[in-house]
C-alpha cells in the first residue's frame, strides 16, 4: 500500500520540541539522521552544521553519503542569528525550524464539512440539528465519504497533524474508508466506527440495530484494519462507544471486553455538558451512583483503561479524577469546542496536577477547526478564562499547550515512546515551520502566512509569534515515519 | 497624495451586509454603481445580474458605459445557486461575495511587532515588560517606525479593515508618519498620538514632560492631520489620552478642553483589569467617588463624549454603563486581548441592552491578532464564556458579531452615515470574499484558505464558515472609497 520506503536522510537546522510540560528545547545547528526504512531516528548530532561532521556521522551509521537525502535549512534562512535585539534595518530575515508534528487527540471526520456551523446550539441539540443528520448522510453516500474524509486527511494533514484519533459514522463501508485514506495519504490514526444503539437516545434513522450488531460491525472494522496494517505500524482500529447515553448496557460491556480482548484503544465522550451529565446520571442511576459519576459509568462496563482517551472532561468531580488517574486514562482537552458549543472552561491544571494526562483535540466539528495549533492557541485563552475565576495558576503557557500537541497526544494515544520529540529511537513525525521575515519593502513576504519576524524577536517570543498568529501556510513540510506526506509549494 | 480618483465602477455579486444588529441581508444577483470621484454608491439595482438593465443604470446616472469598470463576479463563481441540499458529487463551487469592510476601533500600530508575545502578563506588568519598550524605540527611530506601521497597515489591509482607529506613540513626528502612511495606502483611519505625562507611572524614559507639552504636542498632530487631508475624508486625528493613570488631571482637562474646542474625536481605555481600576481609584479619589467610579474620571475633564472611544469596558459598574449611555460614549470590545492577558469576559449582551454602541478592536498587541475577522470570531466565543456564567442570552450570534465589525464600528468611529453598509450615499468601503469550493480531487484549492464549501451549504452556513475558518485568503480585494486598496493576487 505504502509507496517505495524514503532513502535514509539527515536533517540540518533548528529542532524544536518539549522536554518537559513547561519547556522547550532549542537546538540549533543540529542534524538528525533518519533511517529510510523505518522512519527512525538513528542519530542526533548538536552544533554539526552543515560540514564535514556529517560524514563522520554517515560512516557511524554506515551510511553511504551519496545516497542519503539532505535537508539543510540553514542555507535558505536563518536560524541561528534571532535573538540579537533592538535593531531596526531590514534584517528581518525567514525564520526555520522543525517541530514535532502535531497529535489530534479528537476528532470526528465525518462531521468535517459542519465546521462553523453551530449556532447558538449546546451539546444535545447540536447533535440533532447538525451531527447525526451529515454522519447519516455519509453512511449512506461511500462517494460522499470519500469526498468528506479525503478533504478532511488533507486539511489535517496541512495542518501539521500527524497522528490523529477519528471518529468516523456507524457504517463499516465507510469507517473502513476512512482507514484506507489514511494509510494511503500516510498519517498515522487510530479510526473508530462509532457504537450507537440505545434507541431512547439515538435516532431510529441513524443507529446501530442491537448489541449484537454494535459488536460484530466493530469487529469487521477491526478485522479490516488489522488486514490492511497488521502491525498497526501507521493505522490502527479503536474501540468507539460515542458516549454513555447512545450505547445500551449491554453494547458498552460487550464493547469493553472486545477491547481488553483484543488489546485495543478505546475512545469515548466524559462530562462535556452539565445537560449529558445529568442525561447520564438518570440513564444510569446504578453505574453512576455513590460518586462515580459519568466516568463511573464506563468503568463500570470495562471501559476505562490506559489506553482510554476521553474526550472534554469538564465538569469531572474529584472522585472522578481519581478514578481516571487510578485507571491510568487520558483527557483529551477540546477547547474550541467547549467554548464554541459553551460546555464549559476545563480545568486542565487541575487535570494536570491530578497526575492524569491530557491532550489537545479539535473536536471537529463541535470544535470550528481542524487546527491542532488553533486548539493550542484556544488551550492557552481558555486557561485564562478559568484562571479569570481567581486561580492564576491555571494559565497555561506557550510551552505548555505545546506539549500538550506533541508529547501530551503521543501519550494519549499510546505512542509516546515513539512520536513527540527529536530522540534517538522515536519516529520522524515532523513538521518543518518557517516564519517570515518583514523586510524594508511593506509587501515582501505578506501572502505567506501572518506572523511577521522582524529580527529582533528571541527565540522563545518567535515561537509564541508561530503559536498565535501560525496557521497552515507556516507548516512548509510534513512527515511521518520519515515519509513525506504534505508540502505547501 | 491620493492617486487619479478611479471611473464609476460597478459591482455585480452578491452583496451581504447587516440589515440590524441580528439580521444579515442577502443580495442575490445584485448590482452597485459607485461613482469614480466621490467613491459614493449612487444607486443599488436587485436582481440585476448583468443583462441589458446594466445600460439602463448607466443612462439613468448620465454614466457612459465604455467608460464604467465593471466587477462582474457571476461569470467565474457560484454566487446564486448554493442552498441546494444534500448532494455528493463534485459541484462544490467557489463562492464570492461582498462585505462591507471591517472596522478596527482600537489598535495600537506601534506594538505591531508585539502580537502574540503576553506571556503570563496582565494589563499593567504587561505595559511595563513589553509595550513601553517597543513604543520608546519607535518614538526616537523614524526607520523603524516606518518598517512597523508599514507593515501594521499592510497587515490590516489585507485583512479586509478600512477603517482603524489607531494609537502611534508619544512621538510627534512617528504619529505624523502613520497617518501619512495611511493616506498613502487609502486606509481610513483616525491616527491619535499617545498623551501621557504621569510621572508616578509612566517611564521617565518614555512619557510627555509635562501637561503642556502633552497639549502641545498633540495640537502638532493635529495640525498635520488637518494639513494633509483638511476635511477628513480618509484620514483624521484623534485626542488620545492613554488611560487616567498614564495622564495627570491637567492634561486630561487640556485634552478635553482641546476635543470640544475643535470638535476632535477621543480614545482611551477604561475598565479593562481589576488592578487598574484599582489604580485609578487611588490617584483620582475625588472623581471616581460617588459611584461615578472609572468612567466618571474621564467625565470630569471632559472627555466623555459622544465621539468617545473607551476600549474595553469589561468591568464596567451600572451607573458607569448609565453614564457612557447618558453621554452617548462608545464601547470598543476586545475579545483577543481581554483573554490574551487576562482581563475578564465584557458583558457585551448588556452593554447593547444598556443603549451603549459596541465596535470591535483588535487591540493589537494586548489582541495578538491584527485581524478584526479574528476579534468577531472571539466576540462569539467570549460571549459564550460569558453565558457559562448562567445568562444565556450572552451569547452573541454570527449576524451579531459581523454588526459589531461592520455597523458597529462605524457608530464607534462616527462614520455610520458613511460606512458599513450597501446603501446609496453609503461610501464604498468594501471586502471581496471568496470561499474555496472542494471538487472530487482532495488537493484542490487547499492552498487558497481554510473555508471548504461542498455545495450544499446554505448562505447562512457559509457566513458561518467564513467567521470561524476564514483569513486573509478569502479577502480577495478590499477598496476603500471605490479605491482598490487591497488585492490578493
């Protein structure tokens, strides 16, 4: 299915990552050498530049040099002079650097083409008035699947997205699509078929039949996906109750043991609206009662587990929190969701400081973008919001709701030992940034993206520059397992 | 300084303007004639397409039809047959369509360079840390502020803004040098030179020596002002007292005194962070008692007119809102920077329902976007955090956001006779948007923004899509008094 593996390369400039919640770290000058067949990082070289050190290096690795594909960045812009402050000439120049790509904890494809389209809806309207109408539509439609999931790998893709857990419709058909173009365009994912069979809840047009048929159209996606990725090297299937409401009893326990059987991820809605919680709460008075809550309802059913994303959790209460810690699962955070439908402000701190990971989901298309560094951005002004309640603490910082697009993601999803960050042994999921200089002339460079460098920015207030005024025009290149998989010409 | 005034022109589209606060309208197939001299709409044909009832027009306005330039957007878009429901194939079209143009009633172009770079800041350590510095060194560096503004401006342009109402810096002669630029670029703008001359809080490094020298010189800006365009047509001056704790009760009186005297428009903050309005409690004791609080300062040297801008306004008392009403002052909101840097959430809901008029200011760069696009979308997003707090009418619309970038702004500036709207007498201040169609190919048009339209869109859902995806991509052209000042090629 792949294409030809890439040759081994080397790559040569800024790196950019996190090395913990709070901090970046800046290495410039730096070469990264990445085994073609792989797609592995086999060797990081700081302060090499561009000389003769490289062949040292080949040699190390065996490699021949003639044969090894270079990208040097540093001939083209400048990467190692910012940082010099207060002049005013046009120094200004393009500004490069390589930054992991970006993991999108959450999202729902089939419901790409409504993004923006919400009105003044909340959470359980929404999904009547604008949601299971489309997802409906492409489970009947495979071309107009095809045209929705294709736009929407492309987009995300763009966007700098290398791995992403989506959501797809209750068809099989469809859902099976949806992995395929995946694989074929290259980005990693973990695809869902999404279980929905509690007929108080769910539509009768839209709708698994039974228990039964929620299990066995799970695991002919199941299959489908282990046929076409067996290893689950770039594509992998995940276990998709839609929330708590929409799945029977019976469909949710057969769906948690299918998922400890066969070792699979599974993902799922928490607390997003007060409305659902108390939907939840009257659906499952035995599940939820004596505090365990919403969250309770799926440990209840074998659900809850490390390898568990939810999706919102904002109005978790404490037991909850400790049970998800205890249980090891993850919180993806979705902020222009929570804004945009007006769940609610997560308290991402305090999930933090709870000992539970968390990472960033657009939520399309309850959440407007498919922008993994637009959630970062809304991660960054929502935290604000919370903090405008009386707690500074909450704010979260540039590094930090970067971390939570890169290593936070990789940790949701079960592969932080090999996205995230520039280590040896970790994959090249990657994105190549550049900012463009304001030179002396007013018009130089202003088609390519908004931020605007003008030479005398630290590194540090450039990548808070990339962070809010970024979009897909300053994501050149994108990566994964080595791979090329978007480039903006 | 201006260029040879363009021929009559007239545009063929469809036109979407705000009809009231909560209403767009929809001109399908519509026709607007703009005469060259004037940049005036001096008639508006419905259903006009672009027949023989063109020559009719033209006849009607003594116009000779060789001479009009016509701006047919019809011929190469789809801009009457979206709303067709629920098909799959490829007829997802491109869309174009004019907007009035948008209007930024609050922007500092001397902090340009900052957007994005708050860190954890708010308002006053955020002055302090980074805005004074970069005004100071645009203050004694006419090179750089001319690489700044020119900038600033081209930045807002593009973003489809007409009009703005900025704030330079102390300097005389780098404030001269925005509104020149302005002019020269066809921006409408009211350009103020910052006036503060405080010594207990302004930097000895960078503030007015006294109340008499802040007076004088701002009656030189205002001079050039009048000298480079004596009726104000495009460019006008502005009495821009930075906020009461910057300014001492003499200057504050002069600079009212100096507004009424000749009939100048005002702005400044007010009520923007709970510290500040702290510190202007403690330093105007006298005027702020009573309950006459933050705003009845400005009140009591004459300030508070109805040609008053106070930006932000997000922790406003009732009897300061009865008192903005009661003066007929405007509210500029700034929702990018009162999030950005921690200021709270403007009850903008109230504000309306109080009788206030609202604008929108992109508050660059306590707002890290220069976009006023941006500042509507979170407009929304605010007004949601606001209804979490258990008013849901808080929430403010997509119609009702586009009013405050458009109608609304132009209350704010003074100019609603003039701008934001499609009507005869109305000057041509206007954006051509386009939305990008998707095809069967997933590459498609995926280079030219981030809007995808499938086809089976209504209007009002491709509005949507424009506020929460849209950028400077979709602004194809901007004009401003019939002037093409802006065009994406």
């Amino acid at each position: 299915m792949n294409a030809t593996p890439p040759p081994n390369q080397v790559f040569i400039g800024t790196f950019i990552h996190c090395r913990a919640l709070d901090e970046l770290e800046y290495l410039h000058g730096t070469a990264v050498f990445v085994d073609g067949p792989t797609g592995k990082i086999v060797a990081v070289e700081r302060e090499c530049g561009h000389s003769g050190r490289l062949e040292e290096t080949f040699t190390k690795l065996g490699w021949s040099s003639a044969e090894v594909k270079i990208h040097d960045t540093t001939t083209t812009t400048t990467t190692t002079t910012a940082g010099t402050a207060g002049k005013a000439g046009g120094e200004g120049k393009d500004v490069s650097f390589f930054f992991p790509g970006f993991i999108d904890t959450h999202i729902h494809a089939s419901q790409y083409p409504n993004v923006g389209i919400f009105g003044k809806s909340t959470l359980l309207d929404w999904l009547n008035t604008y949601t299971f109408p489309l997802e409906a539509s492409l489970a009947k439609d495979l071309a107009k699947a095809r045209r929705v999931y294709g736009r929407c790998v492309r987009r995300t893709l763009s966007h700098g997205t290398t791995t992403a857990a989506y959501y797809a419709t209750i068809d099989v058909a469809a859902t099976n699509l949806l992995l395929d173009i995946c694989l074929a365009r290259g980005q990693r994912a973990l695809v869902g078929r999404v279980c929905m069979d509690e007929p108080r809840t769910c539509p009768p047009w839209y709708a698994d039949e039974s228990a039964a048929q929620t299990l066995s159209r799970t695991r002919e996606c199941v299959a489908h996906a282990r046929m076409r990725d067996p290893r689950g090297d770039t594509v992998r299937p995940i276990v998709t109750p839609r929330f708590a409401p929409s799945c029977t009893p019976a469909a949710m326990r057969a769906l948690g043991d299918l998922a400890r059987g066969e070792g699979l991820a599974v993902q799922t809605h928490v607390s997003e609206n007060k409305g659902e919680i108390e939907l939840v709460h009257a659906m499952f008075p035995g599940e939820s009662a004596g505090g365990r809550g919403y969250a309770g309802v799926y440990d209840a059913f074998g659900l809850l587990g490390e390898r568990t994303i939810l999706a919102h959790g904002v109005h978790l209460s404490e037991a909850e929190a400790e049970l998800l810690r205890a249980r090891g699962s993850k919180v993806s955070h979705c902020p222009c969701s929570n804004s945009a439908i007006t769940s609610g402000a997560a308290p991402v701190r305090w999930l933090l400081e709870k000992g539970i990971d968390v990472g960033l989901g657009t939520d399309v298309s309850g959440g407007y973008s498919p922008s993994v560094l637009e959630a970062a951005r809304q991660a960054s002004l929502v935290s604000r919001h919370v903090a405008m309640g009386g707690d500074d603490r909450a704010k979260l910082s540039v590094e930090e709701v970067l971390y939570l697009a890169t290593r936070g993601g990789a940790k949701c999803v079960g592969l932080e030992a090999r996205v995230g960050g520039f280590e040896v042994g970790m994959e090249w999921d990657a994105q190549l940034v550049r900012l463009g200089g304001v030179g002396d002339g007013d018009d130089e460079g202003v088609d390519e993206g908004n931020v605007d460098v003008f030479g005398w920015e630290s590194w540090e207030e450039m990548v808070a520059k990339w962070l809010f005024n970024g979009d897909d025009r300053n994501t050149r290149k994108v990566w994964v397992k080595g791979r090329l998989v978007h480039e903006r010409v």
